[in-house]
C-alpha cells in the first residue's frame, strides 16, 4: 500500500526560510471523510502567500499548523470518494498541500476542471488559476475596454501584467507597459505583443512622465496598476479625461517603511478619472467563466502565460526559494506526481 | 469716463497668497466685442478652485496669465451688447473675473438668469450655481445613495459639504460631517441636521480614525470628499466594503508645497473602493434639471444654502484668503457692485 509523502512545517521560518524549517515525512494514506474525497495530487501552485501562511500571524487564513503539510492550491485527480460530485478519476482544483495525497470536502475554492480544454493540467493555477483571472476579470470587466482604446500596464512583463497586455490586444487596445529593465523590456515587445515597452530604471520622475506621455500622446484611457508609488505618480500625470485605474497591486508599497501613496490625487478630479479597487477574490463564482474565455485564446495561439514547472516533492523547498531569489520566469509550480 | 478696476494676479502663490501677489489696477473700459457683450459684474464667486488656476499646472482650465484679472464666476447686468440673445439690462451668469467689468461672448457657462426668481441674484453662485449643484449631482449622480447607507462629508460646514449633508438626509442616509472647530460641528447638528459632527481640530490620526469608527461602526458607504490629506486618510481607513468616494476637492492640499495625497492607497483595494474624479462642469448641460430640483427642496424649507457676502473688489484678496482660514460661514461671495 503507497504512503503519502507531506512536506510538512516543522518551525516557523525567521526571515528567509532555511532547509531546517522543513521535512519530507512519510505518513499513512488518508481516510475518505463523509461526503468528501481524497485527491492526488499532480501539480501545486508555489506563492508568496505560503510564506506568510508558515508566520503566527492572523491573516484571511489561519497559519499553517507546525507538523501539518504546507499548505497550497493543488489540481489533481480524485482517488477514492464518499461524493458522487467529485467521481473516481474526476480532475479537481482546491485549497490542500504539498502532498502526494490531500483530504478534501466540497466548498471554498474546491471545484472539477476540465482537463481537456488545456495542453496541461497545471494551466489551472497559471493561465486559467488567479493570476490569469486577475488579468482577465480586471480588465474586461472592471476596465471594460473599447477598441482603439489606450492601455497602460505597470509590472508589465510579471505573470498578472503580461497577461494583461495580451489580453489588451486580444481586445483591441493599444498596449503600453512598464517594466524594470532591458531583457523584461525586450520581453515585453517580442514575447507578450506589446506596442510600446518602457523601462522605468535609471529614468527620473520628468524623464517618465515624459516617456509616458510620448508614448500616449492623447493620454492614456485605462491604467491597470501592479505598482503604485514613483511609477504610478508619472501614469498619473497622463491620464486621458475619465480615464480608469484598475488598481490591483501596489507592490513598490509592501515593503516601503514610508508609503508614498499618490501625492498627484488632484489630477483624479482633473481628469475625472475613476481608481477602482480590486481583488480577484471577489469574482471566485465567476472563474468557470473566465477560465473558459482564457483557455479559448489559449487554445487560438492569442495568449501565452509562461509557467516554470519545477519537479518532484523531495525538491519543494529549494522550488519555493526561486521565489525569493528571482529566479522563476512565469508562474512558479511544483509538479507532484 | 468710469474705469475698470481689476484684481490681477501679479505673481504666482507658492503656498498660501499673500497680498504681493495681487495687486487692484485701474485699466480702461473694455471694448464690446463682435457677437459679444460687457458686463458690469454685481456678485463674484470666491472658491477654492480659484487657487489652483493661479498655479502654473495643466489642469481643466488653462493657468491665469500673470497680470491678468483672477478668473471668478459671476453675476452681473450687460452694459453694452452686440449680441440680440444678451441686451443691455439683462442679468447675465458666467466665467468672468475679479474686475468691475468683463468682456463676454456666448458660450461655456455664459448664459441669461431670472433674477426674479430668487430674492439676490447671489443664489446664482450658491444654491442654484455650481456650489448647490455640486452637491447635487455629486451625491445623486456619482454615488446614487441607497437609503440607510451612510455618507460622510468633509469640509461638512462648507457651502458644498452642508448642501451635500442635507441632500444626504433628504436621499435618506445616515450622514456623518467633519469640520474644524466647535461652532462649525456645533452647525452641522442644529443649521444642517447631520446625524453627527466630528471636530478634527484637537485630534492626531488615531483619535480621528476611532471618533469615525464609533460614529461609523459598520463603514462608511460614500464619502462626498472635500479636504483630501489627513483628513480624508482617516476616513479610508473606515470604509465599508464598495465605498463610493467622490472626490470633489481637495482643499488641505492646494496650499501644501509637499503634497501628501492618499498615502493608504492600499485600503482602496482592500475594500474594494471606487474614488470618482467629478468636476461639476461635467453636468453643465444638465444645470436647469438640477436647480430645479434645488428651487424645490428650499421652497420645501428642507434645504438651505448660507451666503457669506463680503463687500468691495478692494477688499479681494482678504475675502478670498477667508477661504483658507475657515472664517467664512456659507458661500463665500464678493459684492463687486
């Protein structure tokens, strides 16, 4: 009878997380709860957001608990079930964990997938998993663009503002993005389509504003803002009137003792420009919808969303860290099985 | 012969005026021109607004040329016509300036008033001019009120922010106003029927955030903002989930030489907020609807709508400086004739 591998928390990390904080333990294969399954797991998403799960702190959900597996969206395939929702052999997405073999009940984010729509299962936690949607459901419907419309992505070349882009064309804008560096600037134009790509290093506040607006001569329509801070301030400044902020990250921010925010508030009235707030949890019973729409233009050749698919359990720590260190090119994930 | 006297911009402020910035100069009569007509200016509008045009910054409204009249608002009678749709005699609105006479030809605001319809020709610049219309179509238009939401107002004790409380009660919300100062809040409750009155004047930022808190235990659903800074990053961090703001003025910044801006831009996501740019120039073709309904609610004894009516261009500068000093009790207005 197979074990079931679980990389498991066993300290919370003090900073950057070390080897020392984990294991790989071997434990029996789980019970079937009443009314739920058990899935095994082929491929799980590695986020930013697992870092925080593995502090004590509260967040919108409950640390990990120290010996409990670490925590992580999962698809994979059910093997046994006590829910005739979830059949033997059904491809499923949820909330489990680094694991060859995850206990599930139905609700949250746990839902079937249709494997067959995409080249490869893992597409459900890039392309058509929250980073995709968060392009997807931000700009179509938050944004909501009209052909020959001008938009401006900041953190352009990341997994969110690329998709972005692509989809911007796919609806006909004119695309701008902003990104930090040559190679992501050269990415930006031959990989994801981009019309114009602007690198913000080594430009000052005037030589942005100025590169913006040389590139958006009429002012920009729609700005979806990965950002915030400095680069924010200088898109700001060029605004066409009544113009939309998809405001959906402010990552300048997160770190930033002092927040700068957005000194330049005045020109939202001068330009009657809207900011909307959005986090994509808000459109969770809408994802079949979008996942469909992202899969179609997938399947079209129109979109590409990178992934950097690393492999096998043993290595999830030194798979995760690639998210610190910068290394991963596209949407970090571990396949499991 | 008469003269003209004008209050021209000498100078631009950097901070808050003082009065070597202006200067009152006497200049010849002005010329009608073709299909155009002078006016003799009897009531000036003074507003905040006025010194953001007094910056040399693009805006909605070109810089006021240096040695050039303050532009202003007004109310007046033609003097001298070339144009059959305004005779001499006729009471006339438009955006003129600070002087005794203005040249005018037709379009933009510049339109005929029924000073018969109203006991000054004054109402035109408060309640039936851009100061009641404001608030208007800032509440009803921009952030469509549900009865028993709850709206706070900034700058609450102002012309607009007093206007917009009332029309909050009438709409049926619980309506919270900031201001500065005992009497004003003292106002709020007894001249304006606010529901409550916070004094910011005496409290640091987390007094200010816990008196909105407990005056808003469950957020608050529209913001109508007048002040901006401080002020107005208190009230986001209180907001419920899918506040409107409408973001009207920002009158704690335009004197500010270090903007502060909105530095808790991230609650904006995290309440999934919306800021509305709104510039009642916007609705100028929908002026006659508005006043109407104005007219009907102050005729009601349900609304009403203080003047603060200084006398003489001589004394310009110090009326308009009672904008920034908080002396001023309703719309403020200059008595040119």
């Amino acid at each position: 009878m197979p074990g079931n591998r679980r990389f498991v928390l066993l300290r919370r990390p003090s900073g950057v997380p070390v080897p020392e904080d984990f294991a790989l333990v071997s434990s029996d294969m789980p019970k079937v709860p009443q009314n739920g399954f058990v899935v095994r797991n082929h491929f799980a998403s590695l986020d930013p957001a697992q870092r925080g799960w593995m502090d004590d702190a509260e967040s919108y959900l409950p640390p990990i608990p120290l010996g409990d597996a670490v925590r992580a969206t999962t698809v994979g395939v059910v093997q046994e079930s006590d829910n005739p929702a979830f059949p033997v052999g059904q491809w499923v997405l949820g909330l489990n964990a680094l694991e060859d073999y995850s206990v599930a009940t139905p609700g949250g984010f746990t839902r079937c997938i249709d494997v067959s729509a995409v080249a490869s299962p893992s597409h459900y936690l890039s392309a058509l998993g929250a980073v995709g949607l968060t392009a997807y459901f931000g700009l179509a419907d938050v944004a909501r663009p009209k052909p020959g419309e001008t938009l401006l992505v900041s953190g352009a070349a990341g997994a969110v503002g690329s998709a972005v882009g692509q989809i911007g064309k796919i609806l006909g804008c004119r695309v701008i993005g902003i990104a930090g560096g040559e190679d992501k600037c050269r990415r930006l134009l031959a990989d994801y389509g981009f019309d114009v790509a602007i690198d913000y290093k080594g430009k000052d506040h005037a030589a942005l504003v100025a590169a913006i607006a040389q590139a958006a001569p009429a002012g920009v329509d729609i700005v979806f803002e990965n950002v915030g801070g400095p680069v924010m301030e200088a898109t700001v400044f060029n605004l066409a009137l009544r113009a939309r902020i998809v405001l959906c990250g402010l990552i300048s921010e997160y770190n930033a003792p002092e927040k700068v925010g957005l000194r330049n508030l005045w020109q939202i009235i001068a330009r009657r420009a809207t900011i909307h707030g959005y986090l994509i949890a808000d459109y969770a019973d809408r994802f079949p919808q979008g996942a469909t729409q992202m899969a179609g233009w997938m399947a079209d050749g129109r979109l590409r969303v990178d992934e950097d698919v690393q492999h096998g359990l043993e290595n999830a720590y030194p798979a995760f860290m690639r998210l610190f260190t910068g290394e991963n090119t596209g949407k970090l994930i571990l396949k499991i099985a």
